[in-house]
C-alpha cells in the first residue's frame, strides 16, 4: 500500500481529519471519488488484521451475516463493542444506493455508541448491493414492497433473540431508509424506538398502527419530504404517540451523508446523532 495513502487513512483513523476531507484527499491519490470508496473498505480490512485500533475508540467485533427473512435470507453488516456481553440493538436502513461503505461506517460508530448494531442490505434478494451503485436504482425498482418491508420487521425479530442483545430493538435510517424506518415502526408492535432521517411519512391508517416513540429528523430545504410532515405530526398526536420532529435549519435533503460534500452538514449531523444515540439510550435500556 502507498505510505501516504497509508499515512492518510492512519490520521483519518487518529480523527486528525473529519471523514468528508479524508475521502476528498485519498480521490487526489486514487484519482476519483469513485476510485476512493472502493479503496476505503481496503484500508478498513488492512486495518482490522493488522490488528490496529483507532485511538480513543472502544474495540469492535464486526462481520456479515445472515438472517431468515421473508424472501430467504438477509445479508447484513453486524457491528457490537467487544467488551460486554449484552447490548441494546439497533437497526441502521440504508440510503437508495444500498448496504455502501458509508453505511457500514455508520454501523461502527452506532456499536461505539454501545449498541449492537446491524445494517441489513435491501438488495439481498436480487444480488445484494454491487461495487459499482452507479446503476443500482434499476435493482430497487425490482424489489416487492411488502416482501421488503417483512424483510427488515425479521431484523426485528432477529436482533430481539440475537444472543448479544438486550431484547430491545431500535431502527434508524435515512432517505430511502428513513421511510423505511417509518414503515418497520408500523408493522412491528415490537419496535422500541424509531428514528426516521428525512424519510416519507406513512399515511394516517398506518400511523395508527404504530407503538414505538417516534424521533423524526427534517432538512429544512427538502420540500418534497417536509410536504408530509403536518399530517404525520397530526396522526402521532391523534393516536397519543411519542414523538419528537426535528428540522435543522440551512440543511437540504442528505444532511448526514458525510460522504457526500454537497449535502453534508456538520452541525446539524452531529446534533442529530447526538440526539439520536441518545434517545436509543432512553428507550432501549
């Protein structure tokens, strides 16, 4: 491996840099965005079999797995702190581009948070997420909806009897996974807390359906997605859910997407985290 690209991810891992100017400096190197996500997982292996721990982070254990669904078998990221044998868990929903390294690296900091952390890939049943993501909005349009949806509700059920966990279940996600989230938190009665990023809301008959507490957070420049937000508010105060909606103000749609520099938003990404983990801390202990 070249020692400055060795050196970089060296001081990315040391937090010397955010994780945005971290990949804008390896594509200098590698010759692309594109070329530097390909490389990130490559480094994070190297990393974890050279046996090297990122300073001032606790150690992990992280794998893929697999879990009975409603279409067969779910791959997923898996991620939990390596100290401690019991842990709430927490499902992470991917974007509209699939199980992709950023995602993965949300995992990691959700299990650094003290949580069993699991990212299942929608795109299991035809294939699973590919290298290239450049076309993979033509594999999301071949999924089933509701096959998709008892899909992610069997993370649920696989997380509440997962050996090192807790018993309860908490789901986040964002854009595409945020909707997601909103759709697992109405088909599992068994949900303890949903966190939907930017997500769609689902109709008042559905909201009805829901028993976990609710935290909801909005783009304020996002207009497609804030359009619903009213009726949803209205819906969780009829049917006296707990909830909470936050909308982060200067921010567009993908805010916490630290991958992507023209949606990024440091400040509101953090205070949304920080929110985030610690209402997982709340309701699933």
């Amino acid at each position: 491996m070249d020692k400055n690209i060795s050196e970089l991810f060296h001081g990315y891992r040391k937090g010397e840099l955010n994780r945005r100017d971290f990949l804008r400096k390896l594509a200098l190197y590698t010759g692309s965005m594109a070329g530097a996500m390909l490389l990130l997982p490559v480094l994070e292996e190297n990393e974890l079999i050279s046996g090297r721990k990122p300073e001032g982070e606790p150690e992990l254990i992280t794998e893929f797995i697999k879990y009975p669904c409603q279409t067969g078998e779910m791959r997923a990221f898996l991620a939990r702190p390596k100290k401690g044998k019991k842990f709430p868990a927490v499902i992470v929903i991917h974007e509209n581009r699939g199980l992709v390294p950023h995602i993965q690296d949300v995992t990691k900091r959700m299990a650094m948070e003290g949580f069993l952390s699991l990212a299942p890939d929608a795109l299991s049943p035809v294939g699973g997420t590919p290298e290239d993501v450049s076309d993979v909005g033509a594999l999301f349009k071949q999924l089933n909806s509701e096959e998709t949806i008892k899909n992610f509700v069997a993370a649920v059920k696989y997380l509440q009897t997962h050996p090192n966990s807790n018993g309860k279940v908490g789901c986040t996600g964002f854009c595409w996974g945020g909707a997601m989230t909103n759709q697992v938190a109405v088909n599992s009665p068994e949900l303890d807390a949903a966190v939907p990023y930017y997500g769609r809301q689902p109709s008042a008959e559905e909201v009805a359906k829901i028993k976990a507490p609710v935290m909801a957070h909005y783009a304020e420049n996002d207009a497609g997605i804030n359009a619903g937000i009213a009726a949803f508010e209205e819906a969780l105060k009829k049917n006296n859910i707990e909830y909470q909606i936050f909308s982060y103000p200067g921010t567009g749609h993908g805010f916490n997407n630290d991958t992507n520099a023209g949606r990024y938003n440091e400040t509101a990404a953090k205070l949304a985290w920080q929110r985030t983990v610690g209402f997982f801390k709340e309701k699933l202990k």
